[in-house]
C-alpha cells in the first residue's frame, strides 16, 4: 500500500478517534483501574463484536457495561437471567386482544442498541438460545414476524466462573458467537482503596453521554478500512491453524491438549479486532502486536481442551500463550 494512502487512514484515524478520549474519561469517572476491561469493550463496540465478562461477583463487570451505554445516547436494557427466564421474556410474545379478535406483537427487552445480559449462565439452554439469532442475524422472529434489530446492537454478557452453583455452561455454538471472553480480574489495592472512597461518598458519579450511535456506526467504517497487510493476514492463519493442526504448525507436544481448534469465525475476528485495536492506538494499519494484544481474548473460548489437558490442569489460555510464543511473527 502507498505510504500517502497509509498517511492519509492515520490521518482519517486521528480525526475519528477524537471522541475516545472523552468517552474513556467519563467511564472512569465512576470505573476504577480495570483499563484492559475498558479497552476490550471499546473493541468490541469499534469491531461490531459482543462481549462475554467472567469472572467473581462485585468486581464492576455490570457497572461497566451500564456505565459504557451512558456515554453514548443510546438505548439500553439490563436482562437478569434467572433459571425461571423464558425465552419470550427475552424477545417478546403476541398478545391477543379480545376487542379486535387479533394478536399483536409485544416486543420484548432485547431491542435496544445495548443488552447487559446479567449472569448468563444462570438461565437454561432455551434461553440462551433464544439470543443465538439475535446476535448472529441480528434480528427476532416472534410467531411468523421477522424483525430486524436497531444498528449499533451489541450484547454484553457477564458470567461468574461455571464453579458455582446453580449455572448451565453455556453451549458452545453461543459461546463461539461472542467475539471476545475477557477475563476480570480483582483490582489493585491502591484502585481497591479508590473505589472504596469513591462508592462510599456523599455522592455516587455520573458519566454523561459524549458521542452519538451515528458518530459510533462512522468511526466503525474507519475501523473496517484500516489496512491490514498480507503478512499479516498470513500471521493470523498461522495462528488459527496451529490450534486446528498444531504438529503441521511443529507444535507436536500441544496436538493431545486440543480437543478441537478454533472457527473460521476467529479469524474474521482477529482480523476485526486487530484493526479496532489499531484505532485504539490511533494508527490507521495493524502491526503483528495488535494481533497478539487481542488473540488471548479472542482464541480462549474457542479451543476445546482434551481430557489430558484437563487432568495436567492446563487451560485453554496458557495452550493460546504457548501458540503465541512459538509461531513465528511477521
């Protein structure tokens, strides 16, 4: 690619990415720490990517999510999912009316541009699934109606670790649909002690709305033009198919830990993500660290482990470092 092309995506890049200062500076007005949490809803906002957050109770999973949604002049919903949720609790129901002898539609909470879909894994397989069409499709059908979902629509779910009681795992086919798994982590003791003074004060912060879901859908189409170049793309699939034939990749020893690789889906992710990630860092190319950055987030609910794996308590996470390590970079 020419280099005034390159200059010129840096330059577009630039000018777009002018709201995220903002936006970043009223999320931690009420979000302590957790930066790489912010970073990776800001990906999956930029790439068009639902979310899935892991990890313990009270760590600000949902406060995040909320707290994103208020910065920008959208809609949003919270679903708590429950063991008694029923898919039309979800998507909506027809509703018959005796006066008129006719059923009309009641649309459910799952349309609005942003779904905080509240412990996950609490609800059955039913449920779950009843979100598979919405996220891929991006639309509902309730009785013989299709209805299409408002642009930007973007699902972001938390889950506590499938240790606890009373969850279902979710199954891998939705599993596959989220674009990134982010692990959350316990914050710092300095951030420990700034959340304790800022949630324990007179008054509770406030993030304001800075940029509107028309600004959001143009800064998603300068994301999908920054250029990614052929080694990078051949870096990718290097990476995919070392989890889907790791000894063809001279990854011999990794072949008993994998049950099965990673999608096609991860790939196109990758390539997704890298570039949305390159936004965040104000280039208008991706570079082999943009992929690294994003890859542990995109490849860990991917890779199925095998029984071996498990019983040597090796995760999927530390089979995706391994592949990083090892597979030669551009």
């Amino acid at each position: 690619m020419e280099m005034t092309s390159i200059r010129e995506l840096n330059a577009a890049v630039e000018r777009e990415a002018l709201f995220l200062q903002d936006l970043v500076a009223e999320v931690n007005k009420v979000i302590v720490g957790q930066e790489k949490l912010i970073e990776r809803l800001l990906i999956g906002l930029l790439a068009n990517g639902h979310i899935l957050l892991e990890g313990v109770p009270g760590l600000a999973k949902t406060l995040a999510v909320s707290t994103l949604a208020q910065t920008i002049q959208a809609s949003f919903q919270r679903i708590q999912f429950t063991p008694d949720l029923l898919p039309a609790d979800l998507i909506g129901t027809e509703i018959y009316n005796p006066r008129t002898s006719e059923f009309t539609s009641h649309l459910g909470p799952i349309f609005a541009n942003f779904i905080l879909a509240d412990e996950i894994n609490r609800a059955p397989a039913k449920v779950q699934s009843a979100l598979l069409e919405a996220m891929q499709e991006r639309q509902v059908t309730i009785s013989d109606a299709t209805y299409a979902l408002e642009d930007p629509f973007l699902v972001l779910a938390t889950q506590n670790p499938i240790e606890q009681e009373g969850t279902y795992p979710l199954p891998e086919a939705q599993v596959d649909r989220f674009m990134l798994k982010v692990i959350v982590d316990y914050p710092s003791r300095a951030e420990e002690r700034l959340i304790m003074d800022r949630m324990t004060g007179t008054t509770l912060p406030q993030a304001r709305a800075v940029i509107t879901p028309d600004e959001l859908l143009r800064a998603r189409q300068t994301v999908r033009e920054i250029y990614v170049d052929e080694k990078i793309k051949e870096y990718v699939l290097d990476l995919i198919f070392a989890t889907r034939y790791p000894t063809r990749s001279n990854l011999a020893d990794l072949e008993p830990l994998m049950s099965f690789g990673a999608s096609p889906r991860a790939t196109i992710y990758l390539i997704m993500a890298g570039r949305a990630h390159a936004f965040l860092k104000g280039r208008g190319f991706v570079t082999p660290e943009d992929i690294k950055q994003i890859a542990p987030d995109i490849l860990r609910h991917r890779i199925v482990i095998s029984y071996e794996a498990e019983a040597e308590e090796i995760t999927s996470a530390e089979i995706v470092q391994r592949i990083l390590d090892q597979i030669e970079v551009p």
